[in-house]
C-alpha cells in the first residue's frame, strides 16, 4: 500500500475523531432532540454516493462484513450513551469511556487498513469503511432515541404530576 495514503487517511481520521470528541463533549452541556439524535444518520447518508462510483464498491460479502463489525462496534456506542433529566431538560450524560472507546475504533481502523489494505483497493477499503461507520451509527441513533422517548415520557409524567400536585 502506498505509505503516503495511509498517513494522509490517517492524519484524515485522527482529525475527523476529534472532531466527533468535541461534539460530543459539547452536546452534553445542551439539552438533546430528537432532531440532534437523528440528523447524524441522514446527513452521513450522503456518502452512499461514492457507490456511484464503481471503483468503490465492494463485494457483497464485504458489505455483509462491513456492516456486521460496524453493528458489533455500535454495542460500545450504545453502552455509553445515557440520558439523564436536569433542570427540567434532557441531556445526555457525559461519558469518560466515550472517548477511550472513540480512540480504540481509531486505532481499529488505522489497524484494519496496514492489514487488509494491500489484499483491498483504496476504493473499496474506503467504501467499507463507510459502510462500517454507518453500520454502527444506525444502531446507536436509533437507540439513543428509543432511550430519549422514554426518558421524554418519564419528564412528562413528572410535569403532570407536578402539576397536579401544585394545583389542587
């Protein structure tokens, strides 16, 4: 594999990581929505149009696979994605592991490339990648609104009960 390529995607991903880090870090201090929750998945489903590229397309069975280690790298995601109720407000909890677990997937990924990259074009290395990354933030997204919605019902029964309770 070209050397220069994996810097440069490297260098490309340690900057992408910690700018996911930063978000992160910021969208504990305002309260979460759903429009916060689902706009990630859309706005990153715009990269399906690098399948129009045929060069990037991989194979079925690396799809399936892609996406499998993505779903199985999502379970961290989800594990450290907690909701909480403060001031009246949703927020999600701020996590340590988050950050760990951020850095693992970026050492993961720059792993997976010095190993498969010579069996795999860089066309295709890049569209499984893609495919992994929303093979992860599918199942995450989806469940960190599941876990919203109920937390959202949760706030909702304690503002009628206190409503209730302050006008008899």
């Amino acid at each position: 594999m070209n050397d220069i390529y994996v810097w440069i995607t490297s260098i490309g991903a340690v900057v992408m990581a910690t700018f996911a880090l930063i978000l992160r870090l910021r969208a504990t201090k305002k309260p979460a929505s759903v429009r916060k929750i689902i706009i990630p998945p859309i706005a990153m489903s715009t990269g399906f149009l690098m399948f129009l590229y045929e060069p990037a397309r991989p194979a079925f069975i690396q799809v399936i696979e892609a996406v499998a280690v993505g779903i199985i790298f999502s379970v961290l995601l989800i594990k450290t994605s907690k909701f909480e109720i403060k001031e009246q407000q949703i927020y999600l909890k701020r996590s340590k592991a988050f950050a760990f677990i951020l850095v693992g997937l970026l050492l993961a990924r720059i792993l997976f490339k010095l190993i498969i990259g010579d069996a795999i074009n860089i066309e295709e290395l890049a569209g499984m990648f893609f495919l992994l990354a929303y093979g992860m933030i599918i199942p995450w997204r989806i469940s960190m609104y599941v876990s919203f919605k109920k937390i959202e019902k949760e706030l909702q029964t304690k503002v009628k009960s206190n409503a209730v309770t302050l006008n008899p």
